[in-house]
C-alpha cells in the first residue's frame, strides 16, 4: 500500500484547477491546505461544499483578443 502525503494531493489537486478542470478532496483538513494555496495564488474557484467533501470549480472566462485579426 502506498502512502501519499497530505501536500501532494494538494500540488495534483491544484494542478487539475490551474489546467481548467474541477477537483474534490474528501477530507477538511485537505480543502483548507487547497483552499490557502487558491487564495495565495489569487485564481478564481467555486466551491461546492457538501457533507461528503468539497469540490472546487474553477471560473473559466473566454479570453478575448482584442485587437481583430489580420489577413495574410
């Protein structure tokens, strides 16, 4: 059986949002580690805290050039 450290699971839990896609964590203690580390780093998450765990959706925005595109 293999163990995983508590900060790992943050780090791969935070590497899913900072790539656009949702994570759940289980227990408290890893959703506050995770949570101080969004914080930190200022990204924008939803989280959707339930009795069976916490999962963090990140808020995606449509990236918009702002300058038109030029023909060839």
């Amino acid at each position: 059986m293999r163990i995983i450290t508590q900060r790992r699971v943050v780090n791969q839990k935070l590497q899913q949002i900072m790539n656009g896609y949702s994570a759940y964590v289980e227990t408290p203690k890893i959703a506050r580690l995770l949570e101080k580390e969004i914080q930190q780093l200022q990204l924008h998450v939803h989280q959707d805290k339930t009795d069976l765990g916490t999962w963090f959706i990140p808020d995606c925005e449509p990236i918009i050039d702002e300058q038109p595109l030029q023909p060839h």
